[in-house]
C-alpha cells in the first residue's frame, strides 16, 4: 500500500483528530533506535526511501546515497512519526507521541511483506 | 507488517544478564529482560487510577517535598530544557514547568501509556500557563528519542528502580544531557543500615500493601518490596553514574534514610 505524504507547513498545535503532535515537537524527536531525524515517507517508489534495514530493498543498481525527497517528520496520512533510518514508523496516539521501540512497525510495501521479511 | 518485537529481542542481546550469557546465546535472558520490562509496564497502566492518592496516602504527603527537593537539586532554571523521564502522572514535570517557564521547555517521558494519560488530564485540570511547555512523550529509558546534549536538566523520581538495565539508563541520560549540566535521581534508598532497611520492610509489609489492598492492587504494591532489595545502594549508583562519565556523583538521603536522591554532573 502506498503511502502519500503531503509536505507538512508548519502549524502550532495537536490537530483535531488527536493524532497530530506540534511541528515543534517532531523537529526535537528522533528515531530512539538511530537516534536520527525522524522523517516522512514520501510518494516516489522505493527509491526514495531508505528501507536498509530490510535486505530485498537494496536494489544493486541504485547510486549512493538514495534521496528522500520529503522531509516531513510526521506522516498525517498514517498519523505517524517516521524513522527512515530504520525503516519504521511509530504511532501517535490521542497528541502523544509512542517512541517505544518494540511499539514501532516496519513500513508497509505495496508488494506485502512476508513474516520472514519483517524479522531481523 | 512486521512488528519491532523479534528485532528488539535481537538488539536486547546486549544488555543479556551474566546468567544469560553463562547459557550461550542468552535468547532466554533477553526474552526474560524484555518480558520484565512489559510486565512492569503492565503495572504502571493498571496502577496509574489511583497512583497519586495513594502517593499521598502512604508518604504522609512527603512525597511532595522529595520530589521539590529533587527538581531544586537539578538546578533547572528559567529558559532551559529539561527531561523528567519515567514521568509518570507528572508530578516532577509539573514543577519543573513552573521552573524553567515558558521559555523553557520540559519533555516528561514514561513507557506507561495510562500514566502519561493520567498526566495529560491534570495538565488540562489545573491550567497554569506554564504548564503549555510540558510534552508527553511514551518512550524507553534506555532508548531515549533525543540527540545527544540536549538538555539542561534531567530528574527521574521513582523511575530508574523500575528500569530492567540500570546502567545503560544513566548512560542514556548521560548522552543526552549537556556538559556541565545535572541528573537529579530521586528513589527509594537502598540502605545499608539494618535498622533503615528492616523499617523499610515493616512499612511495606504492614501499611502499604494493607492500603494497597483496598483498591485492589495488593500484588502491585508488594512488589516495591523486592524492586528495593533489587535496587542498588547510594554508592553503587555513584560508582555508575561515575562509569558511565560524570565528572561528579553524589548520593544523598532524605527521609531518614528512606529515599535517597543521586546528584551527578557531566
């Protein structure tokens, strides 16, 4: 399933669907296992997402480094934030955001994952 | 979708207990370690109801001034940012908050989602302007979501007793905080005087699990007794507050020796 991200403008509080946190808030927050920038998943195709920690997403022909084309840290599509480190996304639950790293998912593909692929 | 659980059983490999490494690959430990950690995560949802009457109630209201004292000890200040982790329902966010300002910012993180709910509710109820600089924040204590010297300040009140891997929790506080700048690290004391900790044993055995009991949570509150005898002496936690790179650590009691507070400086 593809994800569509929108370029997030910047706005001051929790939105009213409870999910959204400040854009303050996600500009402090990083990924709490690579410790880097949490970002957001973009629209272009796997190249622009840096899924390394998943081996069949290391195409042999793809020039280092890929570019994220999107910067956004928080997905409003998924309602959450995004590690493109690690290839994992964590929940925003009721404004609060869940960096609890055995609570984060691996990102969806629109080819589906199987159970072997989502283990380390 | 794949979860992070079986990778994060992986990654935990590292902070394996001896016991764990003694059986070879340790799997059993790391499960063992992961699975402690979400029981008492566990705990705290269940607990989080009646957390705060029950503070009031089984320290007399003194809980309140230890937890002063602990925020005064940090040296947090107008404008700084500062973390309170293992938050809880907010008692020491609070405070700070009223420390650093609105200029300031706190970021009070916990692994217990009822507990920073219970928070969040009280930052509605009581509406103090300064309290629009507190975040809530669910994380791990030894994962913390933050680059490295961030902060001015860090306290933990009741909290690191509770962490599965004391060590690599003050060293995350460590790396998060800036040079110079102060942990304040209030718990219960684990002493070394027969007398305080048999006072200790008496009290929990005797008046805290009693009243515990009456709002059904007498398993809960009995296992304060072992998280003590499991927690580490004032001069142990100086010693590693020292490994993990401060340049000073100080245990201090409080309570007559029953709480204890660590002061350490990058």
């Amino acid at each position: 399933m593809r994800r569509t991200v929108t370029l997030l403008s910047r706005h001051a509080g929790g939105g009213g669907d409870g999910r959204s946190i400040p854009q303050a808030l996600s500009d402090v927050l990083v990924c709490p296992l690579s410790k880097k920038p949490l970002s957001g998943v973009d629209s272009i195709p796997s190249l622009a997402t840096a899924h390394y920690c998943c081996p069949r997403f290391r195409p042999a022909n793809l020039a280092a480094p890929v570019r994220v084309l999107s910067r956004s840290r928080y997905c409003e599509a998924s309602g959450s934030l995004v590690s493109d480190a690690v290839g994992v996304s964590f929940p925003v639950v009721d404004g609060i955001p869940s960096l609890v790293p055995k609570d984060g998912k691996f990102l969806e593909d629109d080819q589906g994952k199987s159970e072997q692929d989502s283990k380390l | 979708m794949g979860t992070l659980t079986a990778a994060i059983s992986v990654a935990a490999a590292v902070v394996a207990s001896p016991a764990g490494r003694r059986r070879g690959r340790g799997s059993a430990t790391v499960r063992c370690s992961s699975s402690a950690s979400s029981e008492r995560q566990a705990l705290f949802n269940r607990i989080a109801p009646v957390y705060d009457n029950l503070n009031d109630v089984l320290s007399l209201g003194q809980h309140r001034t230890w937890k002063r004292i602990c925020v005064s000890w940090s040296r947090a200040k107008r404008g700084d940012r500062v973390l309170d982790l293992c938050c809880g329902s907010g008692d020491i966010a609070f405070l700070l908050s009223q420390k650093v300002g609105l200029d300031g910012e706190v970021m009070a993180v916990d692994f217990s989602r009822q507990q920073l709910h219970t928070a969040a509710e009280r930052q509605e109820q009581r509406w103090k302007l300064c309290y629009k600089n507190i975040k809530w924040i669910e994380g791990d204590a030894l994962d913390l979501p933050f680059t490295d010297c961030y902060f001015d300040a860090v306290t933990v009140g009741y909290g690191l007793r509770n962490v599965v891997d004391k060590p690599r929790a003050i060293r995350e506080i460590f790396r998060v905080l800036k040079p110079g700048s102060t942990a304040s690290i209030l718990d219960f004391n684990k002493s070394s005087s027969l007398f305080t900790t048999s006072l200790q044993s008496w009290m929990i055995d005797n008046v805290v699990v009693p009243l515990a009991s009456g709002y059904g949570l007498t398993e809960e509150y009995k296992y304060l007794k072992s998280s003590i005898s499991q927690y580490l002496t004032g001069e142990e936690l100086e010693k590693l507050a020292k490994e993990a790179g401060f340049s000073a650590a100080k245990h201090y009691e409080l309570g007559g020796g029953l709480m204890g507070s660590l002061v350490a400086t990058r």
